[in-house]
C-alpha cells in the first residue's frame, strides 16, 4: 500500500538505510523528488493499521535526494539532497556545482520540520 501523491518508479532509488530491530527502512526516491519510510513489521503510529506499509513524503520540488541516515531512537530521517543543477531558476548564476541541502523528517508524523 503506498500512501502519499508520488509513487515510486522502478530504479527511482538513491541511498536506502534501515533499523532491523525497529524494523524500518527509510528510501530516498532521487526522481520523484520524496522520501519513503517503510515499516516492515509492528503497527503504523499515525492510522495504528499492521504493517508491513509503505508512507512517501514529497520534498520540494527538484530536491532529488539521493541520501538517508534513519535515526529511530530520536524519531527522525535525514535527508541529503541533491538540490537543482546550475542553471535551473532557483540557482545563484555562475555557480560551480550542485547546491546541496538538507532535509529532516519526523518518522512518527511523516511531516518535515527542517
């Protein structure tokens, strides 16, 4: 079941982390700009449903992350993203390279809060 306005594509994936004895996985999804928390056993803590089930998060738009480090005990994701190639509308003129960002996802509410 995949909750959320973006599905993964096939080969869509970055970086994968994961947390066996929590049993979640965190997915960056580098084309559809977003994140996927999967839980592979226990129950959701937002709608209590047993799992196994997958949630995304849209990240802004042309964020392509391509790295996760899940981090259970403090309730968090973080997202390394890969930012727009020069050029793009949303980028400084003249610079040299990828402007990378940093996005921070709470894992129990699936919101981003930095």
């Amino acid at each position: 079941m995949l909750v959320g306005p973006c599905r993964p594509r096939i080969g869509a994936t970055g970086d994968i982390d994961g947390d066996a004895s929590a049993g979640i996985l965190a997915v960056a999804l580098q084309r559809d700009d977003a994140v996927a928390i999967v839980r592979v056993s226990g129950v959701d803590p937002v709608t209590h449903a047993p799992c196994p089930c997958v949630k995304t998060l849209s990240l802004s738009f042309g964020s392509s992350p391509y790295g996760v480090a899940l981090d259970v005990a403090h309730d968090r994701v973080v997202v390394v993203n890969q930012g727009l190639p020069p050029g793009e509308p949303t980028m400084p003129l003249g610079f040299p390279g990828i402007l990378p960002s940093l996005s921070v996802v709470r894992l129990s509410s699936l919101t981003e809060i930095a």
